[in-house]
C-alpha cells in the first residue's frame, strides 16, 4: 500500500515522486522495463524552468515576466491558469531541489527556438551538472537507463553521467534515499477503483 504511485520514469515522474516522498507520502515508482530513465535519460536534459536563482547565478536577463511574454507569443490559446502556476511554482522548484544535497544545476547556452517578444537570446534552459557514476549507490547506478547509443547496443553506461543520464540519476538517488520504492519490469494495464482510491 502506497500514497502515491507514480507510473513511468522519467525525468517528471522521477522528481514528483521525490517530492511526494519527501513530503512524507509513501511512494512507488512504476516502470515496465528493467531500466529507470525512459526517454528522458537519452535527452539532453535541459529543463525550461525560467526566472530560477540558476539563471541569476549565470548572469542571464531572465526574468518570470519575460517568460510570460515569450509564452504569450508562441502558444495558441493557452491556458492561463496554467501558465500562470507553471511560472510561479518553476523558480520554486528549482529552489527546492537545489536545497537538497543531491541536485546541482548549471545554465546551459542553448538559444530559444522562436524569434518572438521576450525571448532570451542564449537561452533559459537549465540542467543538472555532471556525476560520476562511482558517487552513486550501486543500486541506483545500475537502475539508470545507458544513453541511447549504448542501449541498443546492449552495453552499459559511463563512467561520467551528462544530460538527462544526471538529471534521471540525480532524482533517482534522491528518492531512494528518502526511501521510495522502485518497481521495474511492472507493466500497468490498467487501474481499478474503489470510490476514489485507486486499488
């Protein structure tokens, strides 16, 4: 029995399923495969995450309102409760990973895609710093997905984990260490309810 499960591995799941377990809700990572990661640990890991103490700390002229107009010209009919909370609660989570020992980021130069009002010339994206493989529990530097070339290849990973590889090992030991659960080779079908509780 579990509060929370999360279904999937991710670079999202894994971070809401630390959260939740830091908060004191029992939580379960579920994924089907026998690696943790999915996509995202073939990513580059950049995180859109604008108006953080990252960007202030590289010197970026980021700011929340500079995002709002950029997100303003690029989508199409949006939702303005959303977008609203998405960029009040990103510096916030940006704050709070970094609180924990586990999580370090660094501004990465990667131009936004549309020429449009408010955007950042070299960019807002973030992402976590590299690790080594050794500075992992063994357990959680088995579980991480290898990149996407070694993965097909059937090989392992490296030494240096970059890029999503970081960003997946970094949430993953974090969880573990609060002391999340991890389910590999689960697949979900389906789920059953009783009243609102899933059973």
């Amino acid at each position: 029995t579990y509060d929370v499960v999360v279904v999937g591995s991710g670079g999202g799941a894994l971070v809401a399923a630390f959260l939740a377990q830091k908060a004191g809700l029992s939580t379960a990572v579920v994924e089907r495969t026998g690696y943790v990661g999915g996509t995202s640990a073939y990513s580059g890991g950049a995180c859109w995450l604008p108006g953080s103490q990252v960007q202030r700390r590289a010197g970026i002229a980021d700011s929340t309102e500079g995002a709002r107009s950029y997100l303003a010209a690029i989508l199409e009919s949006p939702d303005a409760t959303k977008v609203e909370t998405f960029l009040a609660q990103a510096p916030r989570l940006v704050e709070e990973l970094e609180a924990d020992p586990g999580f370090d980021f660094e501004w990465l130069p990667f131009p936004e895609y549309y020429d449009a009002p408010g955007r950042c010339p070299m960019g807002r994206s973030i992402q976590p710093t590299n690790i080594k493989r050794a500075e992992l529990d063994p357990e959680v530097a088995a579980l991480v997905r290898p990149p996407v070339e070694r993965d097909r290849a059937g090989e392992g990973g490296r030494n240096t984990l970059s890029g999503g590889q970081s960003l997946i090992a970094r949430s993953l030991a974090a969880f573990v260490r609060e002391g999340g659960t991890v389910l590999t080779n689960h697949r979900v079908t389906d789920y059953a309810l009783d009243g609102d509780r899933v059973t």
